[in-house]
C-alpha cells in the first residue's frame, strides 16, 4: 500500500524510485518471503530455492548497488532515495532487505576509502555483477562479542582484558587471519565476499581492529551450518571460520593505524544502524498495512472492527509509531550520511526507538487479529517473529542505549 | 522498426473502486494509479522487438498532468522517449483514435502496439478504431508476435485454438493477456528515465476536437451478493432455480 509522504520536497525521481520498488517488494519479494519462512534454514539456501530466484532478480534490477556510490559502478542515489528504497523493500521483507544490504557491504566498506586494488577486485565485479554471484556479508560479531563489538569510543572498547576471537597479525605483505565469527554473521554461509572486521592489536582490546574486504575462497576458510531462528528466517546466517588465512595487505581497507578503526567503524555504524530504523518503518507499515485491511473486513459483535472507537484509537496509536519511526529514522540516515563527522547517537535512537515501534505495532496487531493473529494464515504472524528479532538485530538494543548514553553525556549538545 | 505504444493511467486493479455519490464517476482521492496492465504487456513487447530488430520505441499517454506518471513508467522500463496529450479528462476511445492517427502522421512508426483494452472503463476499442482511420491492418488480442522483415505473424487467442495472421507492416496490434510477461524497471532505468523527453502537446495543437461521443449517465455499484443456502433435494433445487432464480 501507498503512504503519504510528509515530506514536500520529495521530487518525481523520489517518487518513481519509491513506486518501482514498492511493486518488486510485493509482488517478488512478499510471495517469495513467505515460502522462504516455512522452510528449513538448508533449504532456504538449497540451489532451487526461491531465495535465488529473489536475489537474482534484485542483483538484475540493480538493487545490490543502492549505498554504492555511481563512480565505482553503483548508482547515483541520494541518501534520501536509500531511505526509501530501504523503506519499501523492508515492507516487502525485512529479512531479504538484510540480505541484500549486507550483499554489499565489502564494497560499502571498501568505497568508505576507496583505494584502486579494492575497487577493480572489490567493488567493481560487484557492482556489475547481475546472477547474484558475488554476495557480500559482515564478519564483526564474534561468539562472545556482539553488541559490545559495535561500542566505538566507548571505555570497554579499549579493555585489552576483552579477548577477540578474530584476529589477524602482519606477516611480510599478507596479514594472517585466524578464529571465528559468530553464527549472527548475515548471509555468513552463502557469502562470496567478507567486510572483516577483526583485531590486530590486542593491546587496543576492540579498538585495536582492522577492517578487511576477503574473497572467502581463500584457502583455510570454512563456514558453519545455516542458523535455524525464531525470525527473518528468509535471511540465511551462520559462522566463518578462519585458519591461518593468508590475505594479501591490498584487501586491508582501513585500521593499523590507531584511531582510524574506531573512526571508520563510527562511521559505519551511524550509516548501517539508521538503516535499522529506516528498516523498522518498513515492517511496521506492513503491519498497519494487514492490520487495517483486516478489520475493514471482519465482523464482530454485529459490526465491523473499524467502527469500534476503541479500535481506531489503537490503529492511530500504530500509525503513529510508524510515522514517527519513518521521520526519525530517515534523518539520522540522511543527516549522517551527508557529513563525515556523523552524531552516532541520532542513529541509535532510529534503532531503539523504531525497532521497539515495529515491534510494538506488530504486538498490538496480533491482539487486534485475535486468534487469526496467531496462525500462519496471517502475514502478521511472520511480521512479529521478524519484528522480534530486530531488538537484538544489529546491535541489541540495550547495548546500543548505553552505547548512546555514553556518546550522549559526551557530545550534547552538539553543534549544527 | 520504430514502434508507438500506449500507457493508460489506470486506477490500481488491486485496490477496491467506489462509485461517487453522484453516480457520475469513481472516487479516486484515496487510490493509487498505475499503468493499464495490457499497456505494460504492449511495452514489454515492443522492448523486445527493439532488442532484437533495433530501432526507437515512443511511449504515448493522453490524459491529466499525472499521467506523465506513466509514461515515464514506460521510459524506465527502456522506451526512448515520450509524447503526453495533455486532456483534462479522459477522451472516449474515438478521440483517443483520432489522437493516434495524428500522432502516428507525425512519427511515421512501422506499428503501434497498445493494450487490448484498458482496465478501468474495459472499452476495447482504440486499437480497431485507430486502424480503420488509417487503413492499417489490425491484428488484436496477440498472444504472439513474430516479426519478418516487412510483416509480422500474430497469434490470437480465439475460442477454441489459436488464429494465426500475417499481417503487412505498418499496422495495428493489441496484446493480450499471455503475450508476455512484463519486466520491472531497473533502478539505474528508472535514473536515466529521468532524461529521456516527454513532449507535451493538447488535442487542440493536434487539430483533434475531443468532444466526447460517449456519456456516461450513470455507475452503480453492483447489488450485494446474498448468502447461498443449502438445499434438501433436488425437488427443492429445481423449485428455487425455477422461481428464485428464474434461469430454468
């Protein structure tokens, strides 16, 4: 379903974009999502899943492209025109907006510095790359670091008594890559490509990190088995193992230098975790969406649940979430991606904030469906399992209110 | 082969149609447009003929300021360029032909490709009318469409197996259903299409009068259905087929 705009200056292109993509994320990506939820997580990515049926129409229509920019191959977009993109195709599925988002994170990460052997190796083929063939994910969650690994300036970042499990260490021109990264690693097992982010100086605890761009077919690669989940079970995860792992220094796109790290990760963030808002407003609207299409229709206690006041009021509390989820979360990625000193924090209210709205709405939408809510004949059924795992998606969302606080007490106000 | 075809603003087929209070129309505030499905499966088709023969495809849209909407549709999706009529209000099917015949004396296409019909008024009949004003042969509801030098072979579904016409090029034809299935736009197309021209023109600047032929006294909302019921015997069945539902 269409929604209005609060925004004025939106222009045709905004529109066309916004249109286009609505139409691929319902009429491709909702049929194929819903199959995908039923299925086991190996034959979610089994050869003849449908999941490769979505990622090769995506991959066709330049959807793996959307945050990279058009001198390397990507598109020309604004960071308002990510938005709403992002904002559509997590309508669609929240899950498969992952996949594809993280598909291009080597490449997101590699144009952060854009050095010539990571765009003709990294990000170049990517782009170009039309059967979903390259696919991208990020390795920085480790089994016994999560949250905590997405911490920049905060004081445990830099406790050198917090041991990686991931690390690397020069030797001669190769870095050497050994330990793991954790079943929570998006595309993990189906990934061509990893954004690497691992420790090299463990004196530095976290804050010690490099961030790598990997073909895994690298001899001493191995990945675990795909991750069976309560939620975005469209979305395929799973760990990558690293044994002696032998990465020519050219795939090193930032880190050795102290500080760099913590800067470039910051950076990172303020982008992929306003993105979690942007995706929030998403399944919320497709919440609202199934919520208001149903008591349009259903009859109780002689009239239509429509015309209980009591149910317009709570769909105006929904639609309320929604939109102040859409506006919160599209600023902070729009405000961050426009400068090269983001405000972290504005990025982790779009999460908390709007992870917490989707969840919500998708809560109250269940209660308003009743006992049909509950079953799968319902797409709201899947919205909350998918809504669910967002709160810890990306960041819990505890850790990511401390991490706030933190940068809150330090920077406010801060200055436009 | 230079190819016209046609992108109808139509209301969305997915979304449920209200007939105005005053009887004289549909709501249209709250719903959402798109471009006639027939007219997307003609585009798609001409595209494909494009990149296998060569040559220019022109995307013609009649109807308000938002009707640029779609043609700009039919650009992203890889037309060249556009020509929008401008109308207050949607021509009848003769004057969307008369539009046509002015359009093609200008452009000189090898074939104008529209959908069968549009979906929201079901007409079906620009493609017969704009043929017979040219001379044109006419080949509708093609379900395929080869195309051999000077002619093209059309299927069409016809009850009972398929009709197979040749037909001498320029001429008309109008898609069917299982033509073809239309792609989605491409992103970086949708951004190109951006560039692309649409040139804007009135009926007026076409010499077309578009007083309309064709009024339209009055829309209805179809009675409600009422509930089915279930019979004893087949006694009971003929007495209700008989008396209720007057068809025996």
């Amino acid at each position: 379903m269409n929604y209005l705009d609060l925004d004025l200056d939106l222009t045709e292109e905004d529109i066309e974009l916004k249109r286009a993509t609505h139409r691929f994320a319902k009429e491709v990506m909702r049929p194929i999502a819903k199959q995908l939820d039923e299925m086991t997580p190996e034959q979610v990515i089994a050869r003849d899943s449908p999941f490769w049926t979505f990622m090769k129409k995506a991959y066709e229509l330049g959807y793996h492209t959307i945050l990279i920019p058009e001198p390397y191959g990507g598109m020309d977009l604004t960071p308002k025109q990510q938005a709403i993109i992002f904002e559509e195709l997590a309508w669609g599925s929240v899950g498969l907006a992952v996949a594809l988002g993280v598909a291009s994170f080597p490449s997101f990460a590699g144009s952060l510095v854009a050095e010539e052997t990571l765009i003709e190796k990294i990000i170049e083929p990517f782009c170009a790359c039309r059967d979903a063939s390259i696919i991208g994910c990020w390795g920085i969650t480790e089994p016994d670091h999560g949250s905590d690994t997405l911490l920049p300036f905060h004081p445990i970042f830099s406790d050198p008594n917090i041991k990686a499990q991931c690390r690397a260490k020069l030797d001669g021109d190769e870095y050497v890559i050994n330990g793991q990264k954790s079943a929570w690693v998006s595309c993990g097992t189906i990934s061509t490509h990893c954004a690497l982010f691992c420790q090299v100086d463990p004196s530095m605890g976290h804050a010690g990190g490099a961030i790598f761009a990997i073909p895994l077919d690298l001899p001493g690669v191995s990945k675990g088995a795909p991750l069976n989940k309560i939620g975005q079970r469209d979305l395929n995860q799973g760990e990558i193992f690293f044994d002696n792992v032998r990465v020519p220094k050219d795939y090193l796109i930032a880190g050795a230098e102290p500080g760099v790290y913590e800067a470039l990760l910051e950076i990172t963030l303020s982008a992929t975790t306003a993105l979690m808002g942007v995706f929030a407003a998403g399944i919320a609207r497709a919440a609202l969406d199934e919520t208001l299409e149903y008591a349009r229709n259903r009859v109780q206690g002689g009239k239509k649940l429509i015309d209980y006041p009591n149910v317009q009021m709570r769909l105006f509390n929904m639609f309320s979430k929604v939109e102040t989820t859409r506006l919160m979360s599209r600023a902070a990625f729009i405000y961050n991606q426009n400068t090269s000193t983001p405000a972290e924090e504005y990025s982790n209210v779009a999460k908390v904030y709007g992870t917490q709205c989707a969840f919500d709405v998708c809560n109250e939408a269940i209660q308003i469906f009743g006992g049909n809510g509950l079953t799968k004949e319902y797409l709201i059924e899947k919205l909350f399992r998918d809504a669910r795992s967002m709160l810890i998606e990306d960041g819990s969302n505890d850790t990511l209110a401390i991490a706030g606080g933190h940068k809150l007490i330090h920077t406010y106000p801060r200055m436009d | 082969m230079k190819i016209l075809v046609t992108a109808k603003r139509v209301t969305d087929p997915d979304m449920k149609i209200k007939v105005r209070s005053d009887g004289a129309g549909i709501e249209t505030s709250s719903m959402s447009f798109k471009v006639n499905p027939f007219d997307e499966i003609a585009i798609e088709e001409a595209l494909r003929i494009k990149e296998d023969k060569g040559g220019e495809v022109i995307v013609v849209g009649i109807g308000s300021d938002k009707a640029q909407t779609e043609i700009r549709y039919g650009l992203s999706m890889g037309a060249d360029r556009g020509i929008h009529i401008t109308a207050g209000s949607d021509p009848d099917s003769d004057a969307v032909a008369r539009i046509l015949v002015k359009i093609v004396e200008a452009e000189s296409p090898d074939m104008v490709l529209l959908g069968k019909q549009a979906i929201d008024v079901d007409d079906n009949q620009v493609a017969q009318l704009l043929a017979e004003y040219l001379g044109w042969g006419q080949a509708c509801f093609a379900s395929k469409v080869s195309i051999n030098d000077n002619t093209a072979r059309v299927e069409r579904e016809v009850d009972g197996g398929i009709e197979v016409v040749d037909m001498d090029l320029p001429g008309v034809i109008s898609a069917d259903l299982r033509l073809n299935e239309p792609r989605y736009p491409a992103l970086p197309a949708i951004m190109k299409a951006r560039k692309k021209e649409i040139k804007k023109m009135t009926p007026a600047d076409l010499g077309v009068d578009t007083t309309s032929k064709v009024v339209i006294t009055q829309l209805a909302e179809p009675p409600q259905r009422k509930g089915g019921r279930i019979v004893e015997d087949v006694a009971e069945l003929v007495k209700a087929l008989k008396e209720e539902a007057l068809v025996i």
